[in-house]
C-alpha cells in the first residue's frame, strides 16, 4: 500500500510539472482546462487510497 501512495504522490507532481510548463507557454492554454479534471481525480484517489491505508492499520 505504502509503495501504491508513493506513486500516486509522484503523479501528482509530475502533473503539476506539466501545469506549470503549461502555464509558462501560454496562461490561457488550453491544456490547462484539461489538466485540472486529471488534478481533481488524482487527489481524490489520493484522498481515498490514504484513507483506506489508515483504516488498514487501525
């Protein structure tokens, strides 16, 4: 499970890498808009799996 939320939190900031590279290229591009559903999931699932971690070693 531990190995699982590593590589989740390491999605997360190679997306925020690419948003940032995004950003710098062009503020208003449309990358962006379809980054943020793939940024709102991935925290979501990020959320989750670290909820069920901790009820696992309750």
């Amino acid at each position: 499970m531990e190995q699982t939320i590593y590589h989740l939190i390491e999605a997360q900031y190679a997306l925020a890498q690419v948003a940032e590279l995004a950003e710098k290229l062009s503020p208003d591009s449309y990358l962006l808009a379809l980054l943020e559903p793939v940024k709102k999931s991935l925290d979501l699932v990020v959320s989750e799996v670290r909820g069920i971690d901790a009820d696992l070693h309750d």
